[in-house]
C-alpha cells in the first residue's frame, strides 16, 4: 500500500490536558535537526558516538516548568515526541557497530522529526512508529478489565469492551472518517467514535435500548464536533443508502458488527432479534442478511469487523465464530487476521466459578474464556438489495 508523505512546517500545537508528562517531551524542531546533520558529518564511529550526546543535551528541559513548556510549544518550532522511543533510537545509534549502519538510524530518525508518512487507512505516522505502543498488534487480547470512563457502561448484558472498538478505529480509520455498528447496544462504538474524532452511525432493534444508548452517548463530550447517530431498525432491512444520502456520503471506511452469540442471552421477545433464531442454521442465515444488506456500503479495501464467541448445545461446541467467518468468506471478503480476546467472566457465570469447573469436569469440555475478533478486507464491490 502505498503511503502518504507530508512535510511538517508548522509547530505541534498542544493542549495542556493532553499532556503525559512523565512520557512525552517538547523538543525544538529546528535545532534537534541541526545538531543531527552536524552528527551525520562526523568521520568515524568513536566521533559519531560522542557528537550523539550533543543531541541528548537537548531533551533536558526544566521536568517542572509546564507552563513555560506550554509557551514553548505555542511561540515555538517544536514537536512533541515519546521520550521513551527517542532515547531508544539514540541508544541504538550509539550502539551502532559500523559508521554506516549508525548513519543509516539517524537518518531514519531525521525523517522521523520532519515527516509525517501515513497509510490510506488509518492516521499512524509509519516514521514514528515506535511510539504507538497502545496500538495493539498481536493476535492474543489479554485485557484485564474493561474501560469504565467516562460514559461507558458495562451493565448491560452482551455489550463488548470499549477497547475493542477503540482498537480497531485507530488501526482502520482517519479521523473524520465515518463508522457504523450494525448491533450498537449501549453505544459503545460511538462513544468511541466521539474520543477518537470519528464519525458514528449505530443500528439498534429494540427502541428501548436505542434510546438509553442515545443518552449514554449524549454525556460523552464531541470534543472533536464529529457525528452520532443511533437508527431504531433491523439490520437485516434498513436503508443504509438513505440514511447515509443525509450526511452526503455514499461509503463508510470501518464496519463493527458484535451480534448476539445466538441464544446464550435472550436480548428481547422480537422474532426478528437473532438471540431468537430457531436453529444455529437460522442464526447464520440471518446475520448472513445483515451482511448482504450492510457491506455494499463499506468502501472497497476496507475493514469489517466482527466480535463472536462460540456456543456449547447438548454437550457439543457450535464453532459460531468460524460458521460466520465462512459466511463472509463467501463473500467479496478476505480474511486479514484472527484475534482471540480473553474474558475472565460473563454476567451468566459469575460468583458461578466452581459450579462451572465442575461441570466442565463432568462433561469432559473445557470453559470459554475467550471470543474472537474477526478482521476481513474488502476486495471488491457487492451489490446492494433494492429497496
């Protein structure tokens, strides 16, 4: 894929409640360049070493000066930068075995200072990737507690963690950009949507529900003035054309889909509500609908995911995560990765530890602790159900 390079001409501008100031550092840009050119004009390795510490003199402003640090960056040509990353890169240069080698990391970190270069999917500076350490790469989710702030809710049954919807906006959109989540529950997603600066779009069945979600969204402050807004429809059917016409948009760029896991949480009385489906069948049947009627208006060569868990059923595991992953398949999707979240306890099983350890030794199964998380791309266009 290929990127997007941008020259950094203007100062960082940097709110003071933003600030971490035990990890991030303000550094002037202009001279931070400078001192790095003098080090890249150095003859040998032993000078290039010692030329280094000129750099490190530069990161020593007063730790307990925020406000003349705020001044700083306001009247300034500065960048703010992970403190942690940058003396990590400088401690490689310095320990850099050959001139050239050691050449090729400064130069690498010139660039890191003066460019910004991102994908077409997402606002990750690739120069600076170093310092996105809470981006999440790996295939296993260990998460030891949900996130709690702010609006977020976690009483109500089914709903899946803010990090996961956090997770996936940061890997898989712009800001700006616009996502929808075609089972929005308490409105997780798009409280997200609101920290992120994404837009948001939530289709929920049961009115009830679509309305506390509109006012747990509501407190969530829209720093970024993005939009949110939850429909009251069945996914299978709503008009995702018309609704989309309203904000002069044809595409979205991210789909979040976290159905029910069939009927292991009984969500409502509807018959249309897949908690309710008859049969594993029927309940692949009808997400496959949603699928149908929802991804023709995702943009080509972007992500949909899908947060499920399996099932046990008269003593038998229903694999439901990979009966979907083939529905999707089969469609114009590829599959990108497989992620396994960990899960301690459900609302059903809790103070329920021991009673469920012995069960599983009688029935000869093991006990879920884990859901997957489904990533699939795009590759081509799929033709939307007339209306």
């Amino acid at each position: 894929m290929k990127a997007n390079t941008q020259i950094l001409d203007t100062p960082t501008t940097v709110q003071k409640s933003s600030y971490d100031w035990n990890k991030s550092i303000i550094i002037n840009k202009t001279r931070f360049l400078r001192e790095i050119s003098k080090v890249l004009e150095s003859k040998n390795i032993d000078s290039l070493r010692k030329a280094v510490y000129s750099i490190c003199s530069i990161l020593d402003y007063p730790k307990n000066d925020k406000i003349g640090l705020l001044n700083i960056v306001k009247n300034g040509d500065t960048v703010v930068l992970k403190k942690g990353s940058l003396l990590d890169e400088l401690k490689q240069i310095k320990e850099a075995h050959t001139i050239e080698r050691a050449k090729y990391y400064l130069e690498r970190l010139k660039k890191g200072i003066s460019e910004i270069k991102t994908s077409k999917i997402n606002d990750i500076n690739l120069n600076r990737w170093k310092e996105y350490t809470d981006v999440i790469t790996d295939s296993l989710w260990i998460l030891d507690k949900r996130d709690t702030s702010g609006a977020h809710l976690g009483s109500y049954w089914g709903n899946f963690i803010p990090q996961i919807p956090h997770q996936l906006m940061r890997r898989y959109t712009k800001k700006g950009e616009w996502v929808i989540d075609t089972f929005v529950g308490s409105g997780t997603t798009l409280i997200e949507c609101k920290r992120l600066g994404r837009n948001g779009i939530g289709i929920e069945l049961n009115g009830y529900v679509a309305k506390q979600a509109r006012g747990l969204i509501g407190k969530e402050k829209n720093n970024h003035n993005v939009t949110t807004e939850v429909i009251t429809a069945d996914s299978r059917r709503v008009n995702l054309g018309e609704i989309l016409n309203k904000y002069r948009i044809r595409k979205v760029h991210l789909m979040i889909m976290h159905p029910p896991y069939h009927n292991i949480i009984k969500f409502s009385k509807n018959y249309s509500d897949l908690s309710n489906a008859k049969s594993v069948d029927d309940f692949v049947k009808m997400f496959s609908d949603v699928i149908d009627n929802t991804t023709p208006y995702l943009d080509k060569g972007r992500y949909l995911g899908i947060v499920i868990g399996d099932k046990y059923s008269q003593g038998k595991w229903i694999p439901l995560g990979f009966y979907i992953m083939n529905e999707v398949m089969r469609r114009n999707f590829s599959l990108k990765s497989i992620i396994v979240k960990n899960f301690e306890e459900t609302r059903g099983k809790r103070n329920q530890k021991e009673l469920w350890r012995y069960r599983a030794l009688v029935g000869g199964f093991y006990i879920f602790k884990h859901e997957y998380i489904l990533l699939f791309k795009k590759e081509g266009e799929i033709d939307a159900i007339a209306k």
